[in-house]
C-alpha cells in the first residue's frame, strides 16, 4: 500500500513506444500522423478498432524529444497511523521507503509531532534516491507520536509537489494469536479512550475500535485490545499498534506450521488433514493458521513488535469431560511440546528470539472453571524460560462473563490483566540505559 501523487493525471487512452526512428502511437480510434521527413509510413493494421502506424525515420536526430515525467511521490513506508516498534525506551527507528520522480530533483523530508523522549530532527533534511528514483532508508526518532512527516520534492525554488503521512508512531507493537478470546467474540464492541491505539490487519493501519481487523475468523465482536493498549498507553505515553489473528475454537495443535503429525484429533476438523502412517490414522496441520500469523508478524518487517499475545488452551483443556471423546483429548504434556514445537518454529522463521506471552486459558463454565493440569502445563512454559508469564484468564468468573467469553466488564478486565503482565516486564527490561532488542 502507497500513496501517490502526481501533478497531472497520466491518460490511459493510448500507449506511445518510441525507439529513436521509430515512433508508434495506439489509441482508440485515434489517428495521429507523424511529421518526421524523410520518412516511411507504414500502416501496420487495424487491432481490435485502434489504427497502428508507423513512422520510419531516416534522420535520427529529428527524433522528437523524451515526454516529461509527471511529479509524483509514492510512499510504500510509513503509512498513516503506522506504529514502529521502539528499540529502546527512549528511541526507534522508522522505515522510509517508497519513491519520487523525476529523479533529477530533490526530494526532502520534515518531521513535526510530539515526542515523549526529546526533540525531532529540526526543519528540511534531504533523502537520497537511486537513478530510478526510488529511496529506502531508517530514520531515527525519539519515542512518541502521534508525528507528522512532511515530503516535497523541488526543483530549484520551485516546489514541484508535496505528500504528508499523518499520525506516525515510535511505541509498543503486539501480535495477539490464539483462540476466540483472543479475538472478536465479546459481546459488546469497545473502543479505546485515549486516540493512539492502533490495529494493523496485514495492509493497512487505523484506529483499533471493535471489532479488530485482521483475525483469521473474521468474527465481530468486542476485544480486550482496547482496554489493554489504553492502559498501556497511560504507562508509557507512547502509540500502541495491535495486529490480531485469532481463530476460534482452535486448539494449539491447528497452529502448528505445516506437516506437523498428531495422533489425536483436534474438537473440529479445520485446519488439520487426515492421514495414514504405517497403518495407523493420524492427522497433520494444513499450516494455515500457522501461515496467517507469521505473514503478519514479518509485514511488520524484522524485530517489528515487542511480543505474541497468546491466549488459548480452552479448546485442548477438559475436552473428555465436555463430551467430545478421549481420542481428541491431549495431555499436559502434550500441550507443553506442542507449544514449545510452536514456539521455536515461529523464532525461527522469524530470525530472532521472538517473545511470547502465555496466558492460563481454561475456562468452560462455572462448573468447569479450570483445569489444573493445563494451567499448569502453561506454567511450566513460563518457568522453562520458553515463554513470559500471560495473565489468569480463569480468575474471570460469571461477572464478566457471556457463558466461555467475555461480556463489556469482562473484556475490560481482560485488557487490563494483560496490560499489567506486559508492563510489569517492560518495567524490569525497558529502561534508558537498556540495549536495542537483540535477534
């Protein structure tokens, strides 16, 4: 996604090809006569109701001069309400990339915005381009937002045009995975309070009201993500952006990448394959939901987000005694390797020691509130060092509940809890002094 802008429109009714003696002209219906002498003129044909001609000239140094290239700027990198994330608490980095024509100008940039962490760069700085026009390159900026960037390309005193991307941000970025809960399935839509709550859904960043773009279900609820980025922005003062790709009802084994075997069924079919192994049926992830998280965990390019949110396990936890059969019914132990196999493949693919928060995410009902030995097969992730330690989801009994999801306290609650695990370890790690995050 770019924006561009041009001084004039560029006509699509014809199509010119030059190649210095020769000189065509396509249009429809259109008739054009080339008055280059000597010359030959040959009529090509008719295609299609357009009259082709051509035009041989003799003398290459009549040939008719080079249309001029209409101005225009195109930013693929940032885009309006775009987060980056920070790489200290003081500091990041903004990716600016995209292109500017002709390419015989110059091209400036100028930043304007509140900072929570110092100045921006003062007044117009230049930005280098290729031959054909096109830059990309990191800029530096405090932490904060929202910024204004201000591009104009000029030729001489003369400004020629002028592109603007508003509502740029240096903060905390978030990837949110899982089951339901971690998606659109509340029962009343929230919205954030304090304006810097952002959601990307893989093409485009805007505010993050409810229901939030981009979950790989595409419910339509309510989400805990604006209670959750507004108690984070009150902390740090800084803009949170948001990508969401829960899929209900999911058990961890539908995230596994691709080809991962399990000998027990998830509760649904979806996003796993049946198959025979030595005479025995087992199952395999299609990769799908797998796919659908890590695409956007790179479009936000390398090191782009602090951390996954994961909150799932009901959908694994107490299936036997829901009804659905012990041959879809995990162990403990099979959740924790199944994660860790996520985990890992997910660091992987990613290039550097990705962060992932684990909820406790066991609730059925009242009657079936938790289940022991898979909040602590989540624990044990945490204490193994393989994940940081999630809220508990459980504690969130029948108040701020609309039977297994929340209601409008609930999903309240349910972003504040989140927001304080996550802040309690930005308290221990993120600090002035601290190092930029490491692959």
């Amino acid at each position: 996604m770019g924006r561009i802008l041009r001084s004039q429109a560029v006509g699509m009714s014809f199509i010119r090809f030059r190649r210095r003696g020769l000189c065509a002209w396509i249009g429809y219906h259109v008739f054009m006569k080339c008055h280059l002498l000597p010359a030959v003129f040959v009529v090509l044909g008719l295609l299609y109701g357009s009259l082709v001609t051509a035009a041989v000239n003799a003398n290459p140094a009549a040939d008719a001069p080079a249309k001029a290239v209409a101005p225009a700027i195109s930013m693929q990198s940032p885009l309006n309400h775009q987060v980056f994330q920070r790489k200290t608490l003081k500091n990041g980095t903004i990716t600016l990339r995209g292109s500017a024509e002709p390419a015989t100008t110059r091209l400036e940039m100028q930043w304007t915005g509140q900072s929570a962490h110092g100045p921006l760069p003062d007044g117009w700085h230049d930005i280098k381009r290729d031959a054909n026009g096109r830059f990309d390159r990191e800029v530096s900026l405090p932490a904060g937002g929202w910024y204004r960037l201000e591009l104009r390309l000029t030729t001489g005193d003369t400004q020629l045009i002028k592109a603007t991307i508003e509502n740029i941000g240096v903060g905390e970025v978030f990837v949110v995975a899982g089951q339901s809960n971690s998606s659109n399935h509340g029962s009343a839509r929230q919205q954030p309070k304090s304006g810097f709550i952002v959601s990307f859904d893989g093409k485009q960043w805007a505010p993050a009201n409810d229901p939030q773009p981009g979950v790989q279900d595409g419910s339509a609820g309510g989400s805990f993500i604006p209670a959750f980025g507004d108690a984070l922005y009150a902390k740090y003062q800084v803009p949170i952006g948001i990508a969401s790709t829960g899929q209900g009802a999911t058990s961890v084994r539908q995230w596994l990448p691709k080809g991962e075997r399990m000998t027990k069924r998830p509760t649904i079919d979806a996003f796993v394959r049946k198959i025979e192994v030595d005479g025995k049926t087992q199952w395999e992830s299609t990769g799908q939901l797998y796919e659908g998280l890590m695409t956007r965990v790179e479009k936000l390019g390398p090191q782009g987000c602090r951390a996954i949110l994961w909150h799932q396990g009901e959908s694994d936890a107490g299936q036997e005694r829901g009804g659905y059969g012990a041959d879809k019914q995990i162990t403990g132990d099979d959740y924790q390797r199944y994660m860790k196999v996520l985990i890992q493949a997910s660091q992987k693919r990613a290039g550097w020691k990705l962060p992932w928060f684990v909820a406790q995410a066991t609730y059925h009902s009242e009657e079936d509130a938790s289940d022991d030995e898979f909040r602590a097969a989540q624990a044990a992730l945490w204490r193994s060092g393989l994940a940081l330690e999630g809220p508990d989801t459980d504690a969130l009994k029948r108040e701020y509940r609309d039977g297994v999801h929340f209601n409008a306290k609930g999903l309240k609650a349910h972003g504040e809890l989140w927001a304080k695990k996550v802040i309690d370890h930005l308290d221990k790690t993120l600090r002035a002094d601290s190092p930029p995050l490491q692959p």
